[in-house]
C-alpha cells in the first residue's frame, strides 16, 4: 500500500472531527436545529434578522451567501408561521425589507438560548487547562482555513469605538502615504462627528469591513443637501489589507443601499492623487463630473467630484 500524502490524511481528520462535533451537540438526533422546526439554515437566518430592527433583503442574502431562491422560499415559509414581515421600501416598491414579529423575536431568542445552553453543557465536561487548548485549537483552525489571502471579510455596522477607529486611520494613514496634515483628520472628525451625533438609520449608513476579527475598512453613505441625492464618505482599506477586492465590496455596500433607499443618484467627491479609489469608483459605474486644483490638508491637489445615477440602474 502506498503512503498516503498529507491530504487524503487531513481529509480524513476533518470528516473524522466533524461526525464526532455532530454527534456531541446532537445535531443528529433532532427533526431540526436544537430539537426545534427549524432547519440549521432557518436558524442562521433568524439570528441574523434578530440582530437588526429591520433589513434589507439584498443585504441579507450578500451576509449570508445564500441564493436569492433560497433565501425567497425561507422567508416565506417564515411568513407561513406569523414569524416575519416583508415590506415594500416606502420610497421604491421595488425593494423589500425583512421585520421580525414578536413570535419571531420569541423563536430566535429561544435559539439562541438553546444554543448557548448545549455548547456551555458540552463545555462544562472539559477542565480550565483543557478550555485554553480547545480555544487555541480553535483560533488555528480558523487561521488556517482563512489564510492570509483567503480570511474572511465581513461587513457590518459601527460598533462602540468604530467611529474613533475611522478618524484615527484616515488621520494616519493619508499621513503616511501622502504627507497629509492634521486639516483632513480634523475633517474626517467632522463628518464622523455629524453621523455620530445624528444620522437617520433609515436613509443613512456606515459600514466596517472586519477582517479576521479586526477592522480595516469603512464607508459611509449619507444624505447629500438634496433629499434624493446620497453621498458616499470616507472610503478607507487599512495598506495590509489590500488587494482583497474590500474597497470594492465596500463601494457596492453603499450603491446597494443607497439604490434601495430610494436615492436618485449617488455623489461622492475625492481627490486624484487617489488612484485606486478612483478606479474603483470607475469600475462601479461612477463619472468624472468636475474637478477643481486647491490646496488641502498641506498639499497640492485637484478634488474631483463623481456621480452615479441610480434611478435606471439595473438591480441584481
């Protein structure tokens, strides 16, 4: 018999470990998730819905990397049982957005304590020292699965000390990139300043990009001086983490909300010296509408100001 290669060994230790991890925590034993009606997709996708009041369902599906199908057929079966609600946007029927109802706040709190109660009672069974192994353990097999060009991204709202962390990296980054004074992080602290203090969660939005567990990336989109115009602000990728296409998941992030929010166009405005933002707006679709020389944040520099109409764009 031929030695078998490092491969057909790992294959076999993953399937190995995941028949056991399913057999600790009972997966196998119930009609559904955590001996409930819900299927281990059905699950996710209450957990989800109940981390937010309401959700758009092109940004649920992009979360959860579900098919547009799949996701339609859950939602109504959910429907079916009085657990959710789909609304038409109240700006464009053409989008829908995705309520709990309080029996399905009741059912994904149920779930989550289910969970929460058979991981702790597998875990009471194993000693502190062995706690701090299985944790390691862990944290490694989410390092090697990710790897340094494939970890996960994951887009999601600010958290406390999200805001702080976006005035701080634009101050240093552009610094140390492009020699720019504390003018633009005192700007940058302004628009965060103003979200912060009082954006409409309904029409305005910022996103982080977390990669492996840490941020690296930002993007607001904010209502502009017209009512159905939004502007997209303080697109940033931390320098390590570039090259993963984040900028552009980012950018895609804000069009997508601003389309379904009802915005007629989306305006941003940025200055040439940044090169891969601009092709990144280019290939989104944006235009080259003006550009003016001025002398900002220490520098010489020519702003420009780009715009993407939304109101006949296709909708994926």
């Amino acid at each position: 018999m031929e030695p078998r290669d490092d491969l057909e060994l790992a294959v076999d230790e993953v399937r190995d470990f995941n028949r056991m991890y399913t057999r600790l925590i009972g997966v196998l034993d119930y009609p559904g998730q955590l001996n409930t009606p819900y299927t281990l997709s059905e699950a996710r996708i209450l957990y989800e819905l109940a981390r937010r009041e309401r959700t758009h369902v092109s940004a649920l599906r992009e979360l959860l990397g579900v098919t547009a199908a799949h996701l339609s057929r859950t939602l109504s079966r959910f429907e079916e049982r009085g657990l959710v609600t789909r609304e038409r946007h109240h700006r464009d029927a053409r989008f829908q957005e995705v309520l709990l109802t309080e029996a399905g706040r009741t059912a994904a709190e149920d779930l989550d304590r289910r969970s929460r109660e058979a991981v702790t009672g597998l875990l009471t069974k194993v000693s502190r020292n062995e706690l701090g192994r299985l944790r390691e353990a862990l944290a490694t097999a989410r390092g090697v699965f990710d790897g340094p060009a494939g970890a996960e991204v994951r887009l999601r709202g600010p958290e406390p000390g999200d805001l702080g962390w976006i005035v701080q990296r634009h101050g240093a980054v552009y610094a140390r990139e492009f020699g720019w004074n504390a003018e633009f992080e005192a700007l940058v602290a302004r628009i965060v300043g103003e979200f912060g203090a009082g954006h409409d969660p309904a029409r305005e939005r910022a996103w982080i990009a977390e990669l492996d567990g840490r941020p690296v990336g930002s993007v607001m989109c904010v209502q502009d001086e017209r009512p159905d115009t939004a502007r997209l602000r303080l697109l940033l990728v931390e320098p390590e983490a570039r090259g993963r296409r984040i900028g552009e998941r980012l950018v895609s992030a804000c069009i997508d909300f601003a389309r379904e929010t009802g915005y007629r166009e989306l305006v941003l405005w940025t200055n040439d010296v940044l090169t891969s933002a601009r092709r990144i707006y280019q290939r989104a679709g944006f235009e080259l509408v003006a550009e003016k020389r001025h002398r900002g944040y220490g520098s010489p520099l020519i702003g420009q100001d780009w715009r993407l109409p939304l109101q006949n764009s296709a909708h994926g």
